[in-house]
C-alpha cells in the first residue's frame, strides 16, 4: 500500500502571504485614486503583515538597524514564531526596552532630529495623535490621510538617518527597514494605545511622570489631555 505523501510544510514567507490574502478578502478594495497615490492595502513586506489604507489611525513601531542584533538572535528569533500578531508586538516591544544597541536615539540631537523629522508634516499631510522617541525605537500614534504608511516612514527615516549619521560621525543603516503597525478600530483603543506611548519612558524606568520625557507628545498635553503644540 502506498503511503500518503507528506504535504510540504510551508515556509514563513508562504504563510505571510496566505495570511495577507486571507486579510484582503474581508477588506474593502482601494480605489482608483487610493492606488494612484501608492496606497498598497493588505500586503507584506517578509516580516509582517501591513493593513495600507487612507483614513486609518495606525499604532506604529520603527526602531533602529541595531536594536535587535543578528549576534543576540537568540534572544529574539523564537518571538518572530509567535502566531498571534498582537502578543508578537507585544513580545517585540519588551525586547526593545531593554534597551539593546548602541541607543543612538539618547543623543538629545539625534532625538530632536527624529521628532522634527515626523513634526515636518503634522496637519498637512497627517496628524500625529501621540509619539515617543526611544532610546532605540520610536512609537507614533498617526492618523493617515493621503501619504501612505510606507512613504511616511520612509520620509522619517531617509531625512533623519542623514542628519543622525553626521551628527554621530558614522555610516550605514541607521533605521530597520522593517516596522510593524496596528490600525485603531476604535476611539477606546486609540485613548489605550496614546496611554501607551506616553508612558513607555516611564514603564522603562527612564522617567517618573510621562511628561518629564524630552521627546514624547506627552510634555504639550494640557489640562484636558488635549496636545497643544507651540506656534
């Protein structure tokens, strides 16, 4: 009698894309001029799935080339394996607070620059509703409105990575290319993810009160919890 054949198991690359066509089948088709402003909608880049659509509010996480060392994978490979998207970032995120790498972004310049950098555009083509700039890392709270997620992070990136690797006198990637995102389906979930962000530094022990952190949106927040930035 023959045997069954073994089914091939698939390879994480294989089953990202299932799980992006899977996430494309509940998800609105984009239009004609969404596409033509680069907007992607479901889609993957290697790494994790990414939800592209004007409109969203989207919980963002970038972090510097150095921040999760091939040298130390072993640290941090089994959390790549995690099925779960939400308890993947989760994971991911307590590994970035340690606080691995060289934490170019403790230069209070290299900060300022990164800060700047997402600032340029503020209510002009995006509103940031929260942010953080981390020893390693970086957390934005954005609501997208005609730029795509993609191309706003690249922006960040590109412009500050130049400024970043003058200022410290090196060379090479400065930022991971990669970077993972959650959009918010609710306004509860946006108040928890501001919460979040805002309290990062705190929960990190870097600070005592969330406003005490040079680079977060925590510090313009006034009374009503409302961010009034300066003229």
């Amino acid at each position: 009698m023959l045997g069954v054949p073994k089914m091939k198991p698939q390879t994480k690359r294989e089953h990202l894309r299932d799980l992006v066509v899977e996430k494309s089948r509940w998800a609105r088709s984009l239009t004609a001029e969404e596409r033509a402003l680069d907007f992607l909608g479901w889609h993957e880049r290697g790494y994790l799935p990414h939800c592209d659509f004007p409109g969203l509010v989207q919980f963002v996480t970038f972090r510097l080339a150095d921040s999760m060392p091939a040298s130390r994978r072993g640290e941090w490979g089994h959390l790549l394996k995690i099925e779960y998207d939400r308890e993947k970032r989760a994971k991911l995120e307590e590994y970035l607070d340690r606080g691995i790498g060289e934490c170019h972004l403790r230069n209070p310049d290299v900060a300022k620059i990164t800060e700047d950098a997402m600032l340029h555009f503020h209510h002009e083509r995006y509103e940031l509703l929260a942010w953080c700039v981390m020893p390693n890392h970086v957390h934005v709270l954005v609501h997208v409105w005609d730029l795509p997620l993609a191309k706003m992070l690249q922006n960040w990136k590109s412009i500050s990575a130049v400024k970043a690797n003058r200022i410290l006198n090196c060379r090479g990637e400065f930022w991971q290319r990669e970077y993972w995102e959650t959009f918010m389906r609710d306004e509860e979930q946006e108040r928890v993810a501001v919460h979040y962000i805002e309290n990062n530094p705190v929960k990190s022990k870097l600070c005592k009160l969330a406003e005490d952190w040079p680079f977060s949106s925590a510090r313009f927040r006034d009374k009503y919890c409302h961010m009034v930035l300066p003229a």
